[in-house]
C-alpha cells in the first residue's frame, strides 16, 4: 500500500509473531535526529496496531524526502496504512 510518504509492505509471517522493519534513507532524511524521531513515531504506530498485525511480516518504507514538520503527518498516515492493511486482511 502507498501513502503519500510511506510505502506499507505486508506478507504473511513464517513465525508468531511478525517481525517490523522500517526503511528511513538518509536522502529522504539528512538529520539523524529527524530519522530516529520518525522511527520511534513509526514503532509507536505499529505497537498500536500489534495485537492484529502479530501474524504479518511488515515493512514501512518512506518513499519520498520528509521535512521535519511533516514528521507528524507521515506517523499518521503510517497509522492509516496499518489500519487499512488489517482492515483487508483475511
């Protein structure tokens, strides 16, 4: 699924529970403080999300640079991504 920042990546996992990766590239993110800030947002989404997304591998990838005020608009489209993904989950 695609937003308008992230890319959400989901596949059926191997093991109970599924493992999270994140994608942040530094092209997209030059300040290290800005990728780490948008990569605890981005865990904060998916341990809302956990208890239905425990059966799934994921991937959030950002997709396209990111200015820091719109750090908190990408950790809430993540939060949509997820809900939309478990919404069309089997």
């Amino acid at each position: 699924m695609d937003g308008r920042f992230l890319q959400l990546v989901a596949a059926s996992a191997a093991t109970d529970p599924g493992r999270v990766g994140y994608i942040i590239p530094r092209r997209a993110i030059p300040l290290a403080v800005d990728r780490n800030r948008l990569r605890r947002r981005l865990r904060e989404a998916v341990r809302a999300a956990r208890p239905g997304l425990e059966r799934f591998d994921v991937i959030l990838r950002v997709r396209q640079p990111i200015a820091r005020l719109d750090i908190l608009a990408a950790s809430a489209e993540a939060r949509e991504l997820l809900r939309r993904a478990l919404a069309s989950a089997p």
